[in-house]
C-alpha cells in the first residue's frame, strides 16, 4: 500500500505556494498562483483551497492525504490571524478552522511564514548547526526568527521578531510609524511605482544609480534597515544572520550596505549570507510542519525524522 502524502501551503502577500511531499520528504509537484489585488481575503484564501486540490488530484490521484502544514503571514489561530495588515480581512479568517473544514479527517498544523522558513533553513538549510541564528525575511513585509539550539523562539504570544512593528528610527523622514510600512517590499514596490510608473524593483534599484530621488529612497531604506538589523543583532548575538524572501532577487545591491553596518557597529559581528532557500524557504518549513503532524498519526518509520532534504 502506498505511503500516504503530505500537503504544504504557503499563504502569502504577493501569491499562494503549495507542494505535495511523500513521508520522507521528497517533493513530488509544486505549484504557485499570484494573489489578485481585487479578491477579498474569503475569495483569496478560497482559490487557494481549490489550487491545493487541485495539484493533489493531478499529482497524487492515488495517493491518501494524512497531514497538511500550513503558513501566512500574521500570526495563525484557529479564529482569526493576528498581525496581518496585508491583504483586508485577512485577520478574521478563521484560518485553522478553516483548513481542517477544507482538507476533514486530516491533521494541521499552521504557523507564521517567517518561523516556518527559519525552521525550514535551520533543519537543512543556511542556519543547519548555528546557535543561535537569525533569519531575516525581506519580503512582501519584513520580519526575523531566531533560532537557538535547533528550535525556533516563538515568544509568550508566538509574536517574538515581529520587527515589522518597530517604531521608526528617530530623526528618518516619516510618513508612517510601522517599521513595515517603511521598510519591505511592498513599501519599495509602492515607491517604485510612484517613480516609475511601474512596481520592477530590479529596475528601481537599477533606475536608483542614476536618479536622485529613487537613490534617496533606496538609501533611506537601507538605512533605517540596517539601524535596525544593526541593534537587533547587537541584543541577540548571533552565529549567523541567514537573508530570505523575495528582496534578496536583487541581494547584490542589499548584501554590501547591510555587511558593512554589520561590521562596523557590532561587537561580534555574525556571518552573513542569503538563505539556501531564498524563495521557497515558508512552503518547505509548512511541508516540515506537515510531516511532523504525519508522525503523530502514522506508523511511518523512524526514518522521516532524520529530515530528508526536499
């Protein structure tokens, strides 16, 4: 009798990731659809239900689901999600309740995108034997999750490196008091949009090298970035600093101010590298999140906790 399969999905600000793994970690089809700015956060996290099915019935159409893990961005409950200003309406879905109404009989796990993908490059990734480590998510929003002795913090609210919230860095031109608002991907994209008519953050950065006013916003950016990262690593002290999520397409032009505020203003400066997986790391940590689920409810051998790499 075939091994039954694992589901993992990756919810996020910009588009929904799902892929479908046998017990011991082996990916056997993965897909991805763009959220659509016009659907509600009911008609979004629905598409992404059916995408779900969808690459079930066409990959393993013989195979049993026994376990989903999920991710989003925001804080995951079984009634509501907290922290997730991105898409309207997305922190009153009842998100594990939901999940476990769409896939019945099956086991979920779920957990916030960032923890997920620490976890995915602190098993066999980019933050493998550091302790502690950090991981840095430069995406469609901004936050960290440390990693001490293999594990990921979660704090007493599953809120621990919710950075987004910062306060701004005094004496920075405002305009918004989040530290998320200023400093993510979406911030760059509205401000590429602004002054390019179009949101490319390859050619902003590119169009900053020559103009002065995208210069002076990617230089604001990066400033207020690094003040930041800057006193968040001089507090925790880490091994490693691991740089992930959908900013890192354009890591030539992050990694050098970022290093160098690393270097010149810590104590003990951490290494400092992108992720060994920069753009999937959330829906690879959900599929881990899966695969633990399984083995509490299989008879799976032992050898699924070994971590197989996907």
């Amino acid at each position: 009798m075939p091994f039954p399969v694992v589901l993992g999905m990756d919810f996020g600000g910009s588009k929904i990731a799902a892929a479908v793994a046998d017990p011991y970690g082996t990916v056997l089809g993965a897909r991805a659809i763009a959220v659509r700015a016009a659907d509600s956060a009911v008609d979004t996290f629905a598409r992404g239900i059916r995408f779900a099915h969808a690459l079930l019935a066409d990959v393993v159409p013989d195979r049993s689901l026994a376990a989903v893990g999920a991710c989003t961005f925001g804080i995951p409950h079984d009634d509501r999600i907290d922290l997730a200003p991105t898409i309207a309406g997305w922190a009153e879905l009842p998100f594990g309740s939901e999940l476990r109404r769409a896939f019945p009989g099956v086991a979920v796990r779920t957990a916030t995108d960032v923890k997920a993908a620490a976890r995915a490059e602190a098993e066999h990734g980019a933050l493998a034997g550091c302790d502690p480590g950090l991981y840095v998510n430069l995406g469609t929003g901004l936050a960290v999750a440390l990693v001490v002795g293999g594990v990921v913090v979660d704090g007493r609210h599953r809120a621990a490196g919710e950075i987004g919230y910062n306060l701004r860095q005094p004496g920075i031109d405002a305009g918004a008091e989040r530290l998320e608002d200023a400093v993510s991907g979406k911030a760059l994209d509205i401000a590429a949009a602004d002054l390019l008519g179009a949101p490319d953050l390859a050619e902003f950065f590119e169009h900053a090298e020559i103009a002065p006013s995208a210069a002076r916003v990617r230089d604001l950016f990066l400033t207020e970035l690094c003040f930041h990262l800057v006193n968040l690593t001089i507090a925790l002290d880490p091994e490693r600093v691991v740089v992930g999520g959908g900013l890192v397409r354009s890591w030539d032009r992050l990694r050098g101010p970022i290093a160098d505020a690393l270097g010149s203003a810590v104590p003990f400066p951490p290494e400092l590298v992108i992720a060994a997986h920069p753009f999937d790391a959330p829906l690879l940590g959900a599929l881990a999140l899966g695969r633990s689920a399984l083995l509490d409810v299989t008879d799976i051998p032992d050898v699924i906790s070994e971590g197989a790499q996907t």
